[in-house]
C-alpha cells in the first residue's frame, strides 16, 4: 500500500486525532471540500443548487458503528423525517446509510427492521434506499441484509467495493435476485489477502466488474451505477457501454460533492445521468481521512484551497 495511503488510513483510526478535528476550526474548514456542512439544513442547499445543474442526490448522515439500540432508532429517526424534507423540497434525491448506524453491530434483526421502515418511507416519498459496505467483517452481514431489503423494495441499492477479491464471486451470487449496485473502488484499510493493494489491479478489477455489470444491464438482471472519480475509468466504461448496446439511460455515474464539479456538468451535457452524493453530520472525521486516502492528492487540493 502507497505510504500516503498507509498514512491517512492509520490516521482515520486514531481516536486523539479524531477527538482534535473535531474540536478545530481549521480542519472544519478544511473538510468543506468534501461536504458543505455539519446540518441536514447544509446539505439540503447544496442539494437544490447541484439539482439546478440536471443531476441527482444522494445525501448520507456521517457517522458508524452505533454502539446503542436508542443511537440506532434515533439515527432511523432522523432519515424518515429527511426523506419527507426532500420529498416536500421536490429534490430528486435517494439516501444511503450504514448498516452500522442502524445498530447491525448489536443485533441483525432489529437492523433489518430498521432498514425495512426506512425503505419503506422511501418507495412513499418517491425515492429510494441505498446501503454502503463497510469494511470487509461486514460484507456477509451487509449482502443478507440487501437481498431481504431488495425482495421487499426493488429499488434499493448496495455498494460493492473493487478492490475486496471477493466481490467478483458476490456480484455473482446477486445476479439472480436484479440488484441495484453502485460499484466503488474501496476505501478501508484492509489486509492484502482481502483486498488489492495496487491501485493498477484495483483498477483492473474495477473495469472487469464494471464490464460484468454493463452485461447485466443489457439482459436486464442488474442496474449498474458508478461510483468513482477516475476520468479515464469512466470514458472508459462509456465506451464499453455504447460498443454493447447499453444505452446511457441503463446506467448511472455517482460522484461525491466537491470533486470533477466540472467534469459532472459536463457528463450531464453529455446525457448520463450523474448523481452527487452530499454527506453532512458531526461524525466526519473518519470519513474524511479516507476520503483523502483514496487520492492522497487531494491533500494538496485541500491546503490550496485553504491558503490560495
């Protein structure tokens, strides 16, 4: 694994250096690159201003590993009250969440359950539900939870991650049941006989997944959405899109909120459905560090747009 990447990771797990961001003004600053704030309320003016531009949302409550069944209901709490914000907002907006904050770690049922109502409320509001994958200790747990999720609500979503060696056999094992996946490179820090350390086979297994999904797309037993930053990747993936006859209306692209603004745009000009994912909430700081360990360039980015 690059040193920077080794770096970031091992910094998202301290908890000193979380308990200091937290409390600094400067890194808060620092972390609107990726989000445009803290409340709900940010994320949802950010939000319309994204949708003026033709794409869609994704909005994400930061925050994992609830440690209470009354955090895990309050964070249920929270997303049914949010999917009737945007609904009355009239915001062509999806929510994804963690099995996590919905207390997986402390009972799978009551999770289910949980997941079940949010799912729920999302089909009455018109939107839909995704589930993030977390590190690789929760893939199983995270799969059972889908395929109950998506035998219930159709329109749910699953993250799988490329660089875990395991998910060409998962995206396997999801075939038959027509999931909605958002395809994402991976951002944990996980050991080599899991996942790819180089970021060439990661990308390698990225497209190879990419090309399995697209397949799926046209025989219409998959909705294939990606999930990453990577230009190139993406022209790629477009191009093996249109020599398979998957028309762009088959797929999606998702980026995060402050990165290629730009090049979404310009994706939207072009005719593929673009969706940006907003995240808000105080439990950031594990989120951000990985966010900067996918790109440890993104380092830079952050400290010239603080002091340029």
């Amino acid at each position: 694994m690059p040193l920077g990447r080794s770096i970031l990771l091992a910094a998202a797990r301290s908890r000193r250096l979380n308990d200091f961001a937290l409390r600094s003004k400067f890194v808060k600053r620092a972390t609107r690159k990726f989000m445009p704030g803290e409340h709900a309320d940010d994320a949802l003016a950010a939000g319309a201003t994204i949708a003026a531009s033709g794409r869609g949302l994704i909005f994400t409550q930061l925050g994992e590993a609830i440690t209470s069944a009354a955090a895990a209901r309050a964070v249920r709490d929270h997303y049914l009250r949010f999917f009737d914000q945007i609904h009355a907002l009239r915001l062509p907006a999806q929510v994804s969440v963690k099995p996590t904050q919905l207390g997986l770690d402390l009972s799978i049922a009551e999770c289910e359950r949980h997941l079940l109502a949010l799912a729920a409320k999302a089909e009455e509001t018109g939107s839909a539900l995704w589930l993030d994958m977390e590190d690789s200790s929760y893939v199983d747990r995270t799969l059972e939870l889908y395929v109950t999720l998506l035998r219930n609500h159709p329109s749910s979503g699953v993250a799988l991650q490329a660089y875990l060696r395991r998910t060409p056999d998962d995206l396997s094992r999801l075939m038959p049941v027509k999931p909605v996946i958002r395809l994402v490179k991976g951002a944990y820090d996980e050991p080599k006989a899991v996942a790819f350390e180089k970021k060439s086979d990661t990308d390698r297994a990225y497209y190879s997944l990419a090309s399995t999904l697209l397949d799926g797309a046209r025989e219409g037993v998959c909705t294939p959405v990606f999930g990453t930053h990577d230009l190139g990747l993406i022209a790629r993936i477009a191009a093996r899109a249109a020599v398979s006859d998957v028309g762009k209306d088959k797929y999606q692209i998702h980026m995060l909120y402050g990165i290629r603004d730009a090049a979404q745009r310009r994706l939207v000009a072009e005719g593929h459905i673009v969706k940006t994912l907003i995240s808000y909430g105080a439990a950031w700081y594990r989120w951000y560090m990985r966010r900067l360990a996918e790109r440890p360039a993104n380092v830079l980015f952050v400290f010239k747009s603080l002091f340029g």
